[in-house]
C-alpha cells in the first residue's frame, strides 16, 4: 500500500521542487515561466492528448453519464465556490475567482504524471474530459462574469468569444481529432503514433518543473479565505465527483480516477485570471500553493480510499 502511494508522488514532488529550487535560486524567472507554460500547453501536451485519445476504444468516448457526472463535479463546484464567495465577499469579480480557484483541478500539470504511473496511457481520457469541461465551460463562464462585472459589455458576447478562442487553442482541437480518429476507427501507421509519442512523453516532467519554478514566485499570505478555498478544493470537491459518479450510476477504474483528478490541487491558470482581473491576486496565489503542498497528504488518503474499493 505504501509503494502505491509513495510511488506516483515521489518523483512528482521531486521534480517540482528542482523546479522551485531553480526559480529562488535565480537560474530561471517568471519569464521563463511563461515560456515553457506556452511550450507545454501550446505544443508538448496537445501531442500526448491527440494520440492518447486516437488510440482510446470508441465505447469508451460514448459514455455520456461519465461526462455528465464530471461536468457536475467540475462545474458544481465551481458554482458552490461561487456562491460562497458572494455571501462572503458581496463582489462579483472576488467570488467568480473563488469558483475558478475551487473547481479546477490540476490535472494538466500533475494529473497526467500522476495518473499515468498508478493506471498507464489510458488514463489520458480522464484528464482529457476534466480540461474539456473546465475549457469550454468554466472558462468562458469565467470570463463572462468577470465581464458582467467590469460593465465593459454583453457577458454573453464576451462567453461566446472566450468559447469561439478556446476551441481554436491546441490543448482542444487536437484532443478532439484525436476523438475523431478515434470514433471513425482510422488506424495511424506506427510511425505517426511514435511521432507524436515522442513529443508528447514530455509532457510530465516538463510540466511538473515549470509548475515548481511558477511556484517559486508566489508570495504567502494565510487568511480565512485561504482556508476556506483549501476546504473546498480538497475535500469537498473530491466528494462533490464521488457523489456525481454514484447518482449517474457510474463506477470502477474511470471513476476512480476522475476522483482522484478532483483530489488534486487547484490549477495555475486562477491566478492569471487574477492577476489579469486585479483582484485576489494573493488568495488565488497563495491557495494553489498551499494547496499543491497539503495535497501529498490529501492525494494520499485518497489514494488509500480508492485503494479500499471506492467506487470500484
């Protein structure tokens, strides 16, 4: 039991803390950062997910009630979190944040690594739905409450607009051409799948360091909002999916990991919201590092659980 939790995390921690030694040591910056961020989500990691996809079973792209479920557990609790940043906050911008921080999870930078060491390459379809329903919707839903709130224009225009970017970046076209081949069952020639593979199998390490050295420049600053946003994503978010995968019926090794997708800590990408609003800059910063901290402990009791036969 101890090798199963012990063995994802390790070298993941590893790695993100050569990634953080860099960034405080001055061998890498903040520009740095951005640059290996556009690397990995413009080019590295849209690989890996359009051949993992292509070489995903048709079956398993048609089950609608696993999407639901996830859409519930992503979008849930991104509306939660929201909810409870209004009563407490009464700003529109602050608790939108709020939701962004608590309802995406990691899965891009740590889930991939992770999840590939406890369950293989199929696990790719997992984090592939996870960053399709916080691409297409949250994030457009993001943007378009922010906007509402700036009374810079139509929310809905500006939805539309985020939706009609989103659906052009790599890190969505490519997975959904990998859905197609997938769905029409065309057979790559191996020298394509190998092409792609090659480029791709740099997603974990490459990813986990950069995230390490964007940790590096945050600034801490514990207050109540903190705690509370390391409540929610944590904990409540993990059971919010388990909750959802149970009333859509679904069980067994993809809901396993979409639980396990909803254990990790929150995303990068609330804080450049953040940053780019003006607004909770530091609680946005400061929870997903905190977060990506306590989440060796948390990731590994959910582990165990998972481990112990939940939802299997």
């Amino acid at each position: 039991m101890l090798d199963r939790i012990v063995g994802p995390l390790l070298p993941v921690a590893f790695v993100i803390f050569l990634g953080f030694i860099a960034g405080k040591r001055g061998k890498l910056n903040h520009s740095d950062s951005l640059l290996i961020s556009r690397l990995v989500l413009g080019w590295i990691m849209p690989a890996l997910l359009f051949i993992g996809m292509a070489n995903t079973p048709r079956e398993q792209l048609l089950d609608l009630r696993y999407i639901l479920a996830t859409v519930v557990g992503i979008i849930g609790m991104f509306g939660i979190a929201l909810g409870i940043g209004w009563l407490r906050l009464r700003d529109l911008k602050a608790a939108t944040l709020k939701g962004l921080v608590n309802g995406f999870p990691d899965a891009a930078f740590m889930g991939i690594p992770i999840l590939g060491a406890m369950y293989g390459p199929g696990s790719l379809y997992s984090v592939l739905v996870l960053n399709l329903v916080a691409t297409l919707i949250m994030i457009p839903l993001t943007i378009m409450l922010l906007t509402l709130a700036d009374g810079k224009g139509s929310g809905a225009q500006a939805f539309m607009s985020s939706l009609s970017t989103a659906v052009r970046r790599p890190l969505v076209w490519a997975p959904a051409l990998g859905i197609v081949v997938s769905l029409l069952e065309i057979k790559l020639p191996p020298v394509v799948g190998e092409s792609f593979n090659l480029l791709g199998k740099a997603t974990p390490g490459v990813s986990l360091f950069c995230l390490g050295l964007i940790m590096s420049t945050d600034k801490l600053k514990m207050s109540g909002e903190v705690w509370s946003n390391l409540g929610l994503k944590l904990f409540i978010q993990p059971a919010l999916m388990f909750g959802a995968m149970v009333v859509m019926g679904r069980h067994g090794l993809f809901a396993q990991q979409m639980i396990l997708l909803s254990a990790l800590p929150s995303a990068t990408i609330p804080a450049m919201f953040a940053n780019q609003a003006g607004v909770y800059q530091r609680e946005a910063a400061t929870s997903i590092l905190i977060s990506t901290v306590l989440s060796v402990v948390t990731f590994s009791a959910a582990i165990y659980l998972i481990d112990g036969g939940l939802a299997a």
